[in-house]
C-alpha cells in the first residue's frame, strides 16, 4: 500500500545536547550533573566528545538538509548558557545562537528543547529536582535567559524532555543521576517540581509575547497488564499513574484527578511513603493557569510495557532490578517474550503508540500532538564496503510512522514524526554499544557516513510518499 502524506506533517530527526555534544573538553562552561555522573568509577564510558556535536553541527545540518530533513529537535545545554551565579555564558549564547542561525540558513526549522534530562551540577548538589522552590526558579531564570537572548530564532519550545522517565530513572531504578534506588517518595516529589517549573516557563514564554508555540515532551509509553487478574490490572494502573496520567493531568488538564491522586497514594503507601503526598497541593493554581496556555503535547515513544503485580519479597536478580521499573508493593515491569524486541530487549509494538495518541485524543482533546522522539537502538557497525544496511530500522520507522498517520486520519491532532536520532549519540546508560542514527558515526575519527535509514527517510520526506509492506498487528 502506498499511502500519501500530508504536505503539513512534520517530518524529521531529534538529538538532544549532552548526547549529542557531551562534555566538549575544550569548550569552557559550568559542569552538569551527567559530567559528574559519568566521571564516577566504573561507568564504563567517557562521555567528553560523545558525537563531537559541539564542533561538527555544520556537517550534520548540512547532512540533514542533503536527506530532504526540513525540521531537528535540537536541546540546549543549562550549563552551557547559564553560569552559577545566574548570568549568561556569553560563549555558549553564541554556540546555540549559531546553530539555529545554521538550521534556518539551510531551510531547516529548529524544535528547540530547553532541558533535555540535564541540569548544573551546582544545583544538582543542592538537591536537583528535590531542592523545590529554589529548582523551579534557576529553571525559570534559565529559560527567561534563553527567551530574551535566543526566542526570535525558533518557533516550537519544549520546556522540558521526558520529566517522568528522568524521576523514575533518577529515584527508582537507580540507572541516572542522583542513582537513587526504590525512593518512590523521591520520585513523586521531583516530577511535580519539574511539572511547576515547566508550567511557570510556558506562562513567561507568553508573558513575553514571544511568537511561536510551547509544549513539554513526555516519555508516553503505554503501560499493560500481563495476564487479566484482577492484580495484573491494578498493577498495570498504578504504574501508569506515575509514568503517564500524573503528566497528562497537570500538563494538560490543570491539575491532578481524584484518580490519579488516589493511585499516587497507593504507590507511595506501597513504598512505606505515604506522608509525602502533601506536597502534590503546591501550586496548583499555576499548574491550572498554564494548562491553557499549553500549545502543543510531544511524545517520546521507543516501546511498550508489560507489568505483573509485585512486593519488594520476590526474588530478582540485580540487573533486573536497576533496568526494569519496579514500585514496591504495587508492580514490576517484566519482558514480553511474543513479541520481537530490540537488542536491549525492549518490545517492539507500534499498535502501542497508535494506542497511546488515541488515548490522549479521547481523555485530553483538542491539545495538538508530535512524535518527538522514536527510533531503534542497535548493535551496528559497517561492513567491508563501509556501508549500513539497517533495513530493520527502516522496518521499525516505517511501522510506527504508519500507525501515527492512522491515528491522524482516525481524527487525532497529529502534526509530526520525529526519528530518534540524526546521528549516533551517546545512550544515558548503554554507552556507544547502542547506534540509533540515521548517520553512523566513528567515534575515533568522528567521520560520518549516511546509513540506508537515512535515505530511506530522505525519499519518504522528498516524495511525501509511505509504503506499507503489511499491516500492522495490534494483538499482544
């Protein structure tokens, strides 16, 4: 089937910075909490160059612009722009000023995120997410720096990349920074922090009467039971709770249901942390206010999750600990081993994603919707002929690009698709092992080469023409 795509639907690639750039030894600026992280023994990875984004931008705009890519999700580096005593870094204004200068010069349309999971380490020394009032206002004053110094040069803001992921990574599972394990109450408290801050940038970002839209990026994976018990069910919505209507409701709808606060409880109730729930009544009035002024939702989505009802008394080997989401007393994520997954494991099911923007098109409506993020991770190198035929790659695309132009002509508000990423980045906790680019990179010599991904989605973006090989399965 071939299938044509509207001549208003986005299409492109994503990078965000520290992955993309890392620590760029050589540019002076403030620390971040992920050069702190990765420098401790036994990480594993040196994180300092990561894809060399910081000297070779021109080259990969210029390689984007060479595969009919017309829009990159780009993320700008806190501790690049901003010193610790609150003033511009006048050198990394200038970076990202010439980057998105770049961008437009070649009639490619940044979608500029302002805090990609990342933060100053001196903040992250006071507390991070968790230091409250003082967080949410360093976030304000960075992004008002931003607005007043770089606003004019993009016309699509995201505050913020994944809030939930980032708290449940940071507090639960242990695998980001700060690397706490099973601080359930930890993990509530920094989301709402980060969803206050997010709702007190998009109310500044029109009191400033910038032009242009603003929205937050959710990590929006679907969440299922395994089995249909009763359990299985409670489990399954206990953990969407925290990983997605927590979001939802404060992003979108203004404030948390009596639903989701009743799940909440349960979850901090299972962790022995039920006195923290107090702090979910802070500002709630600008939460409200800003939900209005939301212009658009963005969706990160890599895969689907299956859960089984869980107590912290089961047996678990240390791995599946630290990598699979787990909430005492309430639920544990676990593999599905019918469906194909990637060399990480994780499920491939697009039908998720189709599932997931219909679900926010039928409980949120009228709120638009991009995929902002969406690749596959893999175990690659070229062959003797320096080429890389990712087919499965173009296989995985090509399914979930079809599933979000489905839930678009069923009625969803869907306006993009953007691959994960442009090039191959640094993962947060696989290191270089895990390629997701269109442009296979050599992180000896940085050298870039264009893989048959990227053709593939040049010719998709030229001809704004999709062929389907087969339908998509929607059972599980």
């Amino acid at each position: 089937m071939i299938r044509k795509i509207p001549s208003d639907f986005v299409l492109g690639a994503s990078l965000s910075a520290y992955q993309y750039e890392g620590a760029a030894a050589g540019a002076p600026h403030e620390p971040c909490v992920w050069d702190d992280w990765l420098s401790q023994p036994g990480r594993g990875f040196d994180a300092r160059r990561a894809s060399g984004g910081y000297e070779h931008y021109r080259e990969d705009i210029e390689l984007a612009r060479q595969n009919h890519i017309k829009c990159l999700g780009i993320s700008l580096s806190w501790s690049r722009l901003m010193k610790a005593d609150g003033t511009a870094d006048e050198a990394g204004v200038a970076h990202y000023r010439e980057v998105l200068e770049y961008c437009r010069a070649r009639g490619i349309e940044p979608y500029v995120t302002l805090c990609h999971m990342d933060m100053p380490s001196w903040l992250a020394a006071r507390g991070g997410w968790l230091a409250g009032e003082e967080a949410v206002a360093a976030f304000t004053a960075y992004a008002r720096l931003v607005f007043e110094r770089l606003g004019t040069l993009a016309g699509h803001w995201v505050t913020m990349a994944s809030p939930a992921a980032l708290a449940e990574q940071g507090y639960i599972t242990g695998c980001y920074p700060p690397g706490e394990q099973r601080a359930v109450g930890h993990a509530v408290q920094a989301l709402h922090n980060m969803l206050i801050a997010h709702a007190r940038v998009v109310l500044m970002f029109h009191e400033l009467g910038l032009t242009g839209e603003i929205g937050l990026t959710h990590g929006a994976e679907p969440i299922y039971p395994v089995g249909d018990s009763a359990e299985a069910e409670r489990a399954a919505e206990l953990d969407d709770a925290l990983s997605n209507r927590m979001v939802f409701d404060a992003v979108l709808d203004g404030g948390y249901s009596p639903h989701t606060l009743t799940c909440l409880q349960a979850i901090l109730e299972g962790s022995g942390e039920s006195g923290l729930m107090p702090v979910l009544t802070g500002e709630a009035d600008i939460i409200s206010q800003a939900a209005d002024k939301v212009d658009f939702l963005g969706l990160s989505y890599f895969t689907t999750h299956f859960v089984e009802p869980w107590t912290p008394f089961t047996e678990e080997r240390e791995e599946e600990r630290r990598h699979h989401l787990a909430l005492p007393g309430c639920s544990r994520r676990v593999s599905h081993r019918e469906l194909p997954a990637t060399d990480w494991d994780w499920s491939i099911y697009p039908h998720g994603l189709y599932e997931m923007i219909c679900r926010l098109h039928e409980e949120y409506p009228s709120r638009p919707l991009y995929v902002m993020e969406c690749g596959l991770g893999r175990h690659e190198e070229p062959d003797a002929q320096g080429t890389i035929d990712d087919d499965n790659r173009i296989d995985y695309l090509r399914q979930h690009l079809t599933v979000a132009l489905d839930a678009r002509e069923y009625g969803c508000d869907v306006r993009g698709f953007l691959v994960w990423s442009l090039v191959d980045t640094l993962s947060w906790s696989s290191g270089y092992e895990k390629r997701y680019g269109l442009i296979h990179v050599d992180y000896d010599t940085m050298e870039r080469r264009a893989k048959k991904s990227a053709q593939w989605l040049g010719g998709v973006a030229e001809q704004r023409l999709l062929l389907t090989l087969a339908p998509v399965q929607a059972t599980i």
